[in-house]
C-alpha cells in the first residue's frame, strides 16, 4: 500500500530490459528460474462471452495523506476497503478481447492489432531471421540540456504490493468446451468462445490477465491463469501460460496472444488500481500531465521460466517460447485537465496519443520494429538502451536494454522527459530511423504498466519486487 517519505530523499537509478515485436537473434540473459510444473488445463462448464469484463475487487488504500506547510507529513486515518465493478469492454460482442490489453485490437475485430505497435511486425515478413543492432554502431551522448536527474528533494510517496485485497486465484481462461469436450467457436468458426474474469486486486495495483489477441491462437489448449499469492511475507503476482507451438497461430508467427500486466493508475475508466476510479489520482499520482508530472522511480525483481514442453531450434540453440518483460505507459489528449472517466484507448474516438514502452527481458527472436527500424544506442540513467520507433505506428517509441538483468531500478520520468525532447525529431538528431508524433506537455500519462507479451510458449512469470515511487517536488 502507499507510504510516504519526507524530505530530502534522493533516488538513485539502475535498470534492465528487453524488447517486443519482430526478430531478433541476440539472446538475453536467462533470469534464475524457480521450480514449478507446467500449467495444468482444466475442464468444467464455461459459458460464452458476451463482452462483459468485470473489474475484481479493489481494496483500500491507507488513508489519505497530509502535508504540512514545513515538509513533514502525517498518514491520515487507514482507508477502508471497497470494491469496483468494471463497464463492459467497449463494443465487445463474442469476437471481443476483453478488457484494453497493451495490444489491443482496435475496434476489437479478429487480428486487429489497434493501440500498440509492438505486434505489427514493422517491415518483416513471416519467418525472417533479422538481427539486432551491433556494438559497432554509434552511441550518441543525451543532449546535455535535458533534465533527467532525479530530484535532490521532495516528498516521496511509495506504493508497494501488500497486502492482497481481493480473492487470491488463481483465475483461469481458455476455450469454451460443450458437453462433449469440444472447442466452441464464434459464429464464422474461427475464434474459440472464452469466459473472461475479473482483476485480481493487491496494495496500489491490479493483475489483468489481457489475453486480449486470444483469436489469433489455433491451438485449442490454450490457456492463461493469473494469481496473487503471499510467500514469505511479500505478494507475489503471478501468470502462467500455455499458447502453443509457434505454428499454432492464425496468421502471421509475430502477432502477439496476449499481455497479461500489473497496472498502476488508470487503463480505462474500468480499469484502475486505486480503491475507486475517483480517488486512484490521489493514491497513484495518474493521470498526469506531461509538464507536472511526479518522478517516478521503479524498483523490481522478477523470476520467470519458459518450459521445454515446447521448443523450436533457432540459430543454433534451442529456444523454448517467445516473450518479453515490458514496463509502458499510455498517455492520452484530453481537453483541459485529466479527466479521469475521458480516456478512451479504442475506435475512432480513441483519445490515446502515444506509448513509450520499455524491455526489462526479452526472448531469442523479438524486436519492436524490424532491425531497420533502429534509431540510436542511448545511455540513460547509466544503462544502454537500443531505441526503436517504427513506419507504421508513429505513436510509439520503445527501449530495448543491452544488459537485461532480473532485478534493478528504473527511473520512469527519464524515459518520458527523453521521448518528450527527442522521438519527433530523431532524423534530425540522429541521421535515421522514423520521426514520432511530439509527446505533448499537456497530454497525459494515465499509467505505469509491467506485463509479458507472449507469442508463443508454455511458461510463468511472477513478480517478486514491484514499487512505484513518486516524488513530488
């Protein structure tokens, strides 16, 4: 839950990565993996969806927070929890995808690849090998102007995992089955029908499990479980997962299945972390605009393992899945301040502008755009990131890490106040790649979000360490 530190507190950085989208070669380094068995199918009686996606539980938060005029601060009575029941998924019928997903579908048709560039495949084709950049091309020096320093000073306000204020899980999807143990499909027959759940709920945050491009799987075991769970003191979210083959899919080898994700701050108006839609600003710090936004610093560890129950071989080595580790963050154009209840992430009212994501790990062949797509090897916050930015998605930006560790800090703000200065001008600065649209300073982040982007692959990851915190100069 939230606590504050006052005064004085300086934050350091540190990082890790990975990246999202197309092919790569390079491998990342494996994080330790734990024991565990292969996720286990289920059978039972699942109704179809009818487009509902209903938020679980969301408790309370401690209290609210009160600043005195000389720095110090005092926690407010201890909050009560509440619950929150979220809209329906925009224009869902039995094809929709759910709650918004980091991909989502656009206006929720079969392959639609809508908000996020990460799954479009830039200029690749299907089955390409394409090979990440090489230490032999330039780094370029940040611009000595921007202010990505953290703040000396401030009052600091953390958010932590604890404790768990809805059900535990775990909480599974897959596809629906009649009486006789067969697939049901949508009317045209080509999408399995699927019962959605709702959130999982714990300390400032939500886990969603955002199967949201379950049709362009073919494989009809599929299914994905989400859970929250306490060891040893600490919650540890959780998400499981069997999406096949990398053959087992309707279309092209990169489009993405699914992003289950932890979220902080506001997805949609009924998807948020805080105890309810009004007060998750106040608990979160988001939405916020560009130009008065809080610094954010990100501290986590994870541990994760994809199962040689699947596998293919790839240049030279055996790979067991495809995946990343992403932190990304939506921001969106509204009129006036940041109102809460005004974001809208699909269809041709879509307010969403932009996406700045990040990879803390990545697997053997993914990158967000096609090798091409590369702009420059940055040094932010003491660690390299390769940029990308694509043809196709001028509304995207992401930071690959060269050195992809399991556990590490990142200092958010940097990546924003970076993008901010550069993405609409990197043909200028840096003599290549595509120019993004310019992050607005009225425009606003409406999240911070970590989540995995799977392919394809029979796996786990759990978050062992993940607190947001923000500092208010």
């Amino acid at each position: 839950m939230l606590r504050l530190i006052t005064a004085a507190t300086a934050l350091t950085v540190l990082v890790a990565c990975d990246s999202e989208g197309i092919d790569r070669t390079s491998t990342g380094q494996t994080p330790t993996p734990t024991t565990t068995q292969p996720i286990q199918s289920t059978s039972g009686t699942v109704t179809q969806n009818d487009g509902t996606n209903t938020s679980g539980a969301n408790g309370g938060t401690d209290g609210a927070v009160t600043i005195v005029s000389d720095g110090s601060a005092t926690n407010g009575a201890a909050g009560t929890g509440g619950s929150s029941t979220g809209a329906t998924g925009g224009d869902n019928s039995i094809n929709a995808l759910g709650g918004s997903g980091s991909s989502d579908g656009g206006e929720n048709s079969i392959n639609s690849l809508g908000g996020s560039g990460s799954s479009d495949g830039g200029q690749n084709t299907a089955g390409s090998t394409t090979t990440q950049p090489t230490n032999d091309q330039p780094t370029t020096t940040v611009d000595a102007s921007l202010n990505l320093a953290p703040p000396a000073s401030g009052t600091t306000y953390v958010s932590t995992m604890s404790p768990i204020t809805s059900e535990n899980g775990p909480l599974c999807i897959g596809p629906a089955r009649d009486e006789n143990n067969n697939v049901m499909y949508n009317e045209q027959g080509n999408c399995p029908l699927v019962q959605f759940h709702g959130n999982l709920a714990f300390g400032d945050f939500i886990l969603a499990t955002n199967a949201w491009n379950f049709c362009a799987s073919s494989f009809d075991d599929w299914e994905q479980c989400v859970s929250v769970n306490e060891s040893a003191g600490a919650v540890k979210p959780r998400w499981d997962y069997d999406w096949g083959e990398e053959y087992q899919v309707n279309g092209q080898v990169w489009l993405v299945k699914s992003y289950p994700e932890i979220i902080y701050g506001i997805k949609s108006p009924s998807e948020f972390s805080g105890s309810t839609l009004a007060e998750t600003p106040a608990e979160t710090g988001l939405p916020a605009k560009v130009a008065d936004m809080p610094f954010f610093k990100i501290d986590y560890a994870f541990s994760s393992e994809e199962y040689p129950t699947r596998g293919k071989d790839f240049n030279g080595q055996r790979i067991n899945g495809e995946r990343n580790i992403a932190v990304e963050a939506f921001f969106h154009e509204l009129a006036g301040e940041c109102e809460i209840g005004s974001l809208v992430r699909n269809g041709t009212t879509s307010n969403q502008r932009f996406e700045i994501m990040v990879w803390l790990d990545a697997g053997a062949e993914r990158l967000p755009a096609a090798p091409s797509d590369f702009v420059t090897t940055q040094t932010l916050d003491g660690i390299q990131y390769d940029i990308y930015t694509k043809p196709s998605d001028p509304e995207y930006i992401a930071f690959v890490s060269k050195t992809p560790t399991s556990s590490g800090s990142i200092n958010w703000s940097t990546f924003v106040e970076w993008t901010r200065t550069n993405s609409h001008r990197l043909t200028e600065v840096f003599g290549r790649g595509f120019d993004t649209v310019q992050l607005q300073d009225d425009w606003c982040m409406a999240n911070i979000l970590l989540g995995t982007e799977i392919w394809w692959g029979n796996g786990y990851f759990q978050a062992d360490e993940w607190t947001i915190s923000r500092t208010v100069r």
